[in-house]
C-alpha cells in the first residue's frame, strides 16, 4: 500500500520533531480519502431503517502486528460492480478507504474478533505504540448531516494488541488535527482542534490545543499547558505585539 502525505504536512511533522526531539513513528497507518463517508442513522431518525444496498464489506490487505502472532485485516467498503452475472467482491486498485472495522485473527490460536460491534465507526489509521494500538477514528455525526466523514471530528482510541479494549483517549468536540509518537517511548503527542465558536465546524479560526498521551501512566490524553501558562502567555503576547 502506497503511503502518500502532503508536503506541508511532512514539512510541519519535520519542524516540531526537530525542535522536540521526536519523530514520525507511524509503524502501520492507513489513510482513507476525505471524499468518503459513512451513512449513520440520524438523531432525528431520517436514515432510519435505511440500509445502503449499494455497499458491501471486503477485507482488505493482512498487517502482521510486529513481535506478536496476531493479524490485522481492515474492513473496508465498496460498491459491487457486475461483471456478468458475477458480483466483484475484491478490487486489486487504489486502497478501498473508509474502514468500518478491523478483524483480528491469532495466527498461534486461531481465535479472532472484531474491533468494534456496538456502534457505527470511520477508521482513519491505526499504528502500534508499544502493548497498543492507536486508532485516529470518526465515532460521531457531530454536524448531523446523517453521515461520519471528513467534516467530523476525529479521536483517538486504543486498544490492546488483540483489539480488545477499545476505548477513546481525546476529549470529545475536539478535532485530532495531527498526532506523532516520540520514538522509544511510549508518548504521543497531539494537536487538537477544539469547537471555539460553537458553530459545528473545526476552521483557522478555533482555538488549538496541544495534548499529549503517556500510554504507561495516564488513561486519557491531558492538555500539555496549563490555564495560569495560557493566560501568562497571552499577556505577553499582547504586552509585545
């Protein structure tokens, strides 16, 4: 799979692991176009009852965990085509994004599951850290536009090597801009995008919010400055510009 980022993404990943000492670890990750999007029930209850025959599920490419016996295969979602009368199930072209679910199959116990069987959810990408597994994922229709796309926001969430244990790690309403691990440790560092505004949008005009995570010591990811440093570096801010 061909791994593609714009040059002002890696530019920005390149200055701040200079400046920080860290760089871009992503050991597996998978990225799905903006275009795509998943239709969810509405709160209202207008996709209710509504299924999208038009979509079907396929397996996509097997990623080993590195150092375990365990398999990971993303789920993705196509649209059948007709050749004939058979129905393609597997194309071998561009990568077939969103991921609704990944399968996680024990090559040691045969023993397999889901990642998630209790909620619709966009997959993003995934790497490993250390014992975990970090998933940048879309778990709610935040515009209630009756689908999961690129204009909802994205959390993070772990789970363990097996996919068991999934949970969110950033707070809701805030958009995970970017996030990098530092190498050799198990820290990630996050830029978030919070909802300043309230206008059900994340634009240039919100407040960002540096985060990180320490998979050993904390269970959700913590804002890195604290109010008092916000407020004396507004101040100084003002004071010099």
């Amino acid at each position: 799979m061909k791994l593609t980022f714009p040059m002002t993404i890696i530019r920005k990943n390149l200055l701040i692991g200079i400046l920080l000492g860290a760089t871009v670890s992503l050991i597996t990750s998978c990225n799905n176009p903006e275009k795509e999007s998943i239709l969810v029930q509405h709160k209202k209850g207008e996709n209710k009852g509504v299924k999208n025959k038009a979509m079907i599920s396929v397996f996509g490419d097997a990623f080993p965990v590195d150092s375990t016996t365990i398999v990971m295969y993303p789920l993705t979602l196509n649209t059948p085509e007709k050749d004939g009368d058979r129905l393609k199930k597997y194309s071998s072209g561009p990568d077939n994004a969103p991921y609704w679910n990944i399968a996680f199959y024990d090559t040691e116990t045969g023993n397999s599951n889901l990642l998630v069987s209790d909620r619709v959810i966009l997959i993003n990408s995934f790497q490993k850290l250390k014992d975990l597994i970090i998933y940048n994922a879309t778990p709610e229709d935040y515009n209630g536009d009756g689908k999961l796309d690129h204009k909802d926001p994205k959390y993070l969430f772990t789970s363990d090597l097996t996919g068991k244990n999934f949970k969110q790690i950033t707070p809701k309403n805030m958009d995970i801009n970017n996030f990098q691990a530092i190498n050799h440790s198990a820290i990630i560092l996050i830029q978030a995008v919070t909802d300043s505004n309230k206008d059900k949008k994340f634009e240039d005009n919100d407040d960002i919010v540096p985060m990180i995570f320490d998979a050993r010591k904390m269970d959700v990811a913590k804002t890195v400055f604290s109010p008092s440093f916000k407020a004396e570096l507004n101040k100084t801010f003002e004071k010099l510009y």
